[in-house]
C-alpha cells in the first residue's frame, strides 16, 4: 500500500505572531514552525499502516526551503521520503491543485491530510484534491482500518459519530481522535539519522493560479474590562445588557 501525507508547516502556538508591510505579510522573524497537530495525527496513523501493511509512506509539501526542516522531522519519524514543490503557499487551491498535479503521476491508495491547519483553519485541501482527482473523502475523520483495497472510517459529526466504508483510493482529512495525542512519536537519535539518508525531493510547482489575495491581518482585539454584578442584582445586570452590551 502506497500512503502520502500533505505536511503543512505551521507557527508553534507560542510563537509571539506580528505582521509587516502595513499588516499584509505575515512577519516569520523569531517563528518556530511546526507539523500541523491534525497532519502529524495522519502520520502516526500512517505509521501504523506501515508495520501492520508493510506500506510506504510519502511525505509532501507546498512551501519554500524553510519548511524543509519540517519535513526532516517527518522522515525522522519514519516516513520513507519526502517531497517539497517549491511554491509559497498562497491559498488553498493553489496547494490543492499543486498536490493534485503531483498525484496525478503517481498511484497512492491513501492520501491523509489534517482536516484543517491551525493557522487558517480554512479546511478545504483535502476536498479540493478529492474533486480535482474524482476520489473518495472522508473529513473529520476518526478512524480508519484498511482492508485490502476497502476502508472502513468513523467520522465526527454533529450529535455523534458516522461509520463509512468505501473502496480506495481514498483522501481523508484526519483530526485528533485518529489517534491520541499519546500516540504521537517523538524522533529518536537513530531515526534523525536515518533522515539524513532518505531522499527529499524538491520539484517545481505547475500551478500559480489565485483564488483567494489578503488584503490586510488583523489580530484580535484586546480584551474589554469585566464588569463583575452581584448576583442578587439582576437589574443592574438587565441594565448592562440593554444600555451599555446592547445585547437585548
């Protein structure tokens, strides 16, 4: 079984987050960059697949050198080679179709991507590439065992979980619950050094079409003073509501 996982590299949630050129570049001075938590999910399930099915694990991403780095750390944990087109990453179809072009010579039975990053959160990759390629997908997914050429998956849903079965070829968008944060693996020695080893390709991208341009970032605004009311009150409080929030 031929597995590929989309590795998107993205700022470590305590990494302090500015913006340049009058707030409509993202300023990665002082960044550490990260594995997706939902892609690095996939991996591990990935891994899992690879010593129970004796697959083949292809690693890829859509970005600069930089990222380069991530995808290291993918191979130390055991992926068997990576793939990097180099393009910034503009917006999600620009790195779906990227991703897609790639597939499209090739012969994966399992493409795993993270449902969504945790800096856009725009959750539209790994659908994107199953409508590009007319291939099964399956988001939010939680589970998934491999049968031979069919898979059985759990997704989460509003008010509960939803079991699916279907025929590879297969792209899910994984989450937390595909494994557990316990489950995730740390790099050891031997596997830093066996990535040194293992090929990392950089191919050039095809694809430079736009749909989507930022105009500006924004960050949040600073919290308001809060206004603590005796519970015994409730007129001030109703007060507050209508005159000062304007809630009711």
């Amino acid at each position: 079984m031929k597995i590929l996982v989309c590795i998107s590299c993205v700022p470590d949630t305590t990494s302090k987050i500015n913006f340049t050129n009058n707030d409509t570049d993202f300023d990665t001075n002082g960044v550490q960059f990260v594995i997706n938590p939902n892609d690095e999910f996939g991996l591990t399930r990935a891994m899992w697949f690879k010593e129970k099915n004796n697959a083949s694990i292809d690693v890829i991403n859509v970005g600069e050198q930089s990222n380069e780095t991530v995808l290291r750390k993918a191979l130390a944990i055991g992926a068997d080679r990576a793939i990097r087109i180099d393009s910034k990453a503009i917006d999600s179809y620009q790195v779906a179709k990227n991703i897609s072009n790639f597939i499209k010579e090739k012969s994966y039975d399992l493409i795993i991507a993270g449902r969504e990053s945790i800096d856009y959160n725009g959750s539209m990759v790994p659908g994107m590439i199953s409508e590009i390629l007319n291939i099964n997908f399956i988001t939010n997914c939680v589970s998934l065992e491999i049968n031979g050429s069919n898979a059985t998956a759990k997704r989460e849903m509003e008010g509960g979980i939803e079991t699916l079965t279907c025929e590879l070829p297969l792209i899910i968008g994984g989450q937390k619950g595909l494994v557990e944060e316990s489950d995730l693996k740390i790099p050891n020695m031997r596997g830093i050094m066996q990535a040194r080893q293992k090929p990392l390709d950089v191919i050039e991208s095809d694809e430079s079409k736009f749909k989507t341009e930022t105009h500006k970032f924004y960050k949040p605004e600073d919290k308001k003073e809060i206004k603590m009311v005796d519970p015994d009150n409730l007129d001030k409080l109703i007060d507050l509501l209508h005159n000062e929030a304007k809630v009711i």
